[in-house]
C-alpha cells in the first residue's frame, strides 16, 4: 500500500515539473531551471522516504539539543 | 520581484491576523500552566514587549531602505557571510510555517475532524495556502479587508454570549505565587506571536505610504495583543485555570460553554471560523515570505515556480514535527522561545548594525568621491 503512496508522490513531483518547466524555460535562465529541479529533487525524496515509513531526523530535536546544550 | 504593493490599512488587518492566528489555540495552556489565575497579567506584560519589538523592527525596516529582509542581509554582508545568515533565518520561518500547519491539523483532528488522517487535513488547507501564495500580497492583502468583520463579529459574539458563564472568583487571588511565575510565563506569548513579527520584515517593503505603515504595525500589534488577552481572560473566566491548562485548545472548549437562553447550543463550530481564518492568513504570509524569501536568496526572478515544491517538503515537516503531544508542550513552552529570540531579536540586530555601517562606508565612499572630483 505504501509503496502506492510514493508512486503517487513521485506522480505529483512530474506533474509539478511538467507545470512549471515551460514558465521557467521562458525566461530563459538556466540558473533558475536548476535550482528549481535541486529543490524539487529533495523535497520529492523526503516525501518518498517519508510515505515507505523511514524514519527521517527530525530538525526539531536538533534545536532542542542545540539550545539545552547552551542554556544547560 | 514582482510589484505588488498593499495599502497600511491592509497591512494592519494582516499584522492582527497573523498576531492572533494560532496563537489563539496554543497560547492559553502553558500560560495557564505556569501563571495560573494570573495568565492575564503575563499576557499584558507580553503585549507591551510586543510592542517595544515592533519600535525596533520599524527601526530595522527604516535601514532596508525599500529592500527585504533577505535583500539588505545580501547587501550588508555581502554574498557569503549573508547567505550564512539568511539560511537560519529562511529554516526558521520555514518551520514556524510547517508548526502553524501542525497547528491547525491538530485542532481540526482532535476537535472536528477525528476520522480524517492528518496529511490530508494538511494537503488541503496548504493548498489553499499555495493557491493565495500564488495570486501574491494584493489579493491576501484584500482579502484580510474582506475577512476582518467577520472575525471582529464573531470575536464580539464570543465575548458576548460567555459574559453569563463568566466567574470572577476564577481570578482570585491576583498574584497569589507572586511576580516570579508570571513574568516567566510571559515568555511564552513574547516567543509565539510577537517574536515572529520578524516576518514581516519580508512584508513591509511592498506597503505604500512610508509614514504611516509604521503606525499601522504598532496598531495591528496593539489590537492583536488585545485579542488575545482578551480570549485568555474568559478562557480563565470562564474555565478557571486548573481547565485551561488541562486542554489542548481551551479557547474552542470555552466556546462549547456558549449556551443562549437554553436555545442555541453547539455555537463552537462557528467560532472556530475565527481560528482557521486567522491561521490561514498566518500561514499565507508566512509561506509567501518563504517562497519569496528563497527566491531571492537563489537570485530567481520569480518566486511562484517554488510554491509547489517548498510544500512537499513543509507537508512532511509537519508530519514529522511533534511525534506526540508532551513533546509538542514542552518544545512550546521550553524551547520556542530561546530559538524565536535567536531569530526574531538577535539576528535582527546583527543585521541592524550591519546596515548601518554598511551606510557610513558607503557615504564616506561618496564623499571621497565628490571631493576628488571637485578638487
């Protein structure tokens, strides 16, 4: 069933690519294509991981850790 | 960028909203928590930091000089060393905004919705959110005109319809533990909202009229601030504190109290209206000030192509944010504060500094200049 889900996902990012590749390709910058592809890219493999149940880090408990560590 | 620009009066009705928007749900508890009958107090007392803090980002927003946030770090400190520090201020509004999205799919699955699961209370309403995102700062500013009675009428329905429920004695006694608790407790309100003010350092260079956008921030802080005392008085009034601190969102169990002449009953729904529009422009400004704030950062021309992706990831920020309810309190009440404080006061003032030295170079600079040309 899981694995369902992530097909679904990855189904969304190239829905989401597909949208916005033309407006992008307009304006003619690479710079742009790319840095929206790497941030497509990783955003879509978090919520891939996330759907298969891997457990990620979760950024909170760094912050909390951080801030323990200097207010003691 | 593109340019857009919103009237103070807009600007105003957004800074209320985003002041009361979650805020409302999740300020009570820990307040009720730690000060007991006299949360009120430490809520004023908040208020009035709240409003020193808006004086010092008016200050800041007067450095920028037409520029946002992100902009004036780039031009103070230069492409790397600003870069270094608009990346923990982007990963802060980022997860206040994925924490707001919690927020709201929390109450909706503890109090209205309990069969749905939590991803898609958040897909849906994040769509909404991306879909404002994408029209820009004119319409979210227009439509915070449009939506502003309605939270005043049913805030003022609300008021109203307690008053028969309300119970003095709750308050009593006024500082019974002393100030120690109560200014303690404060913290927790000065953290969530008024330290996320900072956001709006994202906002102002797009509202008109230089001179009074600072009075509408102050004003739109003031009134928000007032809201939420007042929401917290008759949360105490009402429930008593022992009540208030034992619920998750004790401003929604305080509306099923409402009880008009043994008639009309269930009221609760229509009062939470208020949360979810509230909490819908909080998270609209936030995610606009993220997609904005990342596209300047990469130097893109056009913020909108982010939306879709940004949300993916803020979706499973949400998720993976709080695994359970005791961690979700403690990081309110514990952590919160010093991380907001980091974000929302002292990298502020770095960039302040920053700014104005970056100014003096630059005159000095110019002053050579016209000297060497006139001699």
């Amino acid at each position: 069933m899981n694995m369902w889900y992530a097909f679904a996902v990855i189904f969304i990012a190239i829905a989401i690519f597909a949208l916005q590749y033309p407006f992008l390709n307009k304006n003619g910058k690479r710079k742009d294509i790319w840095s929206f592809s790497i941030i497509l890219l990783f955003f879509t493999s978090i919520s891939v991981l996330q759907t298969l149940d891997v457990s990620l880090p979760n950024p909170l408990d760094y912050i909390e850790d951080f801030y323990k560590l200097i207010l003691g | 960028m593109d340019n857009q620009s919103i009237s103070p009066r807009q600007f105003m009705f957004l800074v209320i909203l985003f002041t009361v928007g979650s805020s409302i749900l999740i300020v009570p508890s820990p307040l009720a928590i730690q000060a007991k009958q006299d949360a009120w107090i430490s809520i004023s007392i908040s208020v009035l930091a709240g409003l020193l803090l808006t004086l010092f980002y008016n200050q800041v927003a007067k450095q920028m000089q037409n520029k946002t946030f992100v902009q004036a770090t780039i031009y103070a400190f230069g492409n790397w060393v600003g870069r270094f520090l608009l990346v923990f201020y982007l990963s802060f509004l980022f997860i206040l905004g994925a924490l707001v999205l919690r927020n709201i799919g929390d109450f909706m699955t503890t109090e209205i919705i309990p069969q749905t699961p939590l991803q898609y209370t958040h897909i849906l309403f994040l769509l909404v959110v991306i879909w404002g995102a994408f029209l820009g700062l004119e319409v979210l500013g227009r439509s915070a005109e449009m939506f502003m009675p309605w939270v005043v009428l049913f805030l003022l329905l609300f008021i109203f319809a307690l008053l028969s429920e309300v119970n003095i004695e709750n308050l009593q006694p006024y500082l019974g533990d002393g100030f120690t608790p109560v200014f303690s407790a404060s913290t927790v309100v000065i953290g969530t909202p008024f330290l996320e003010l900072v956001i709006f350092l994202m906002i102002t260079p797009y509202v008109k009229d230089p001179k009074t956008k600072q009075r509408a921030w102050i004003i739109g802080v003031l009134v928000g601030g007032i809201i939420l005392t007042m929401i917290t008085l008759f949360c105490i009034l009402v429930l008593g504190s022992d009540l208030t601190a034992l619920n998750a969102s004790p401003s929604y169990q305080v509306a099923q109290r409402i009880n008009i002449a043994d008639f009309l009953e269930g009221l609760e729904v229509v009062i939470g209206i208020i949360w979810m529009l509230t909490i819908f422009f909080k998270l609209a400004i936030i995610y606009y000030s993220v997609s904005i704030g990342v596209a300047q950062f990469l130097t893109m021309d056009d913020h909108r192509p982010l939306l879709l992706p940004l949300g993916m990831g803020m979706i499973v920020l949400s998720i993976i944010a709080y695994p359970d309810v005791a961690y979700f309190e403690t990081f309110v009440s514990e952590t919160w504060f010093p991380y907001a404080l980091t974000h929302g006061l002292i990298l502020p003032v770095i960039v302040w500094v920053g700014l104005m030295i970056r100014g003096m170079i630059e005159r000095k600079k110019n002053n050579k200049k016209s000297n060497s040309q006139s001699s």
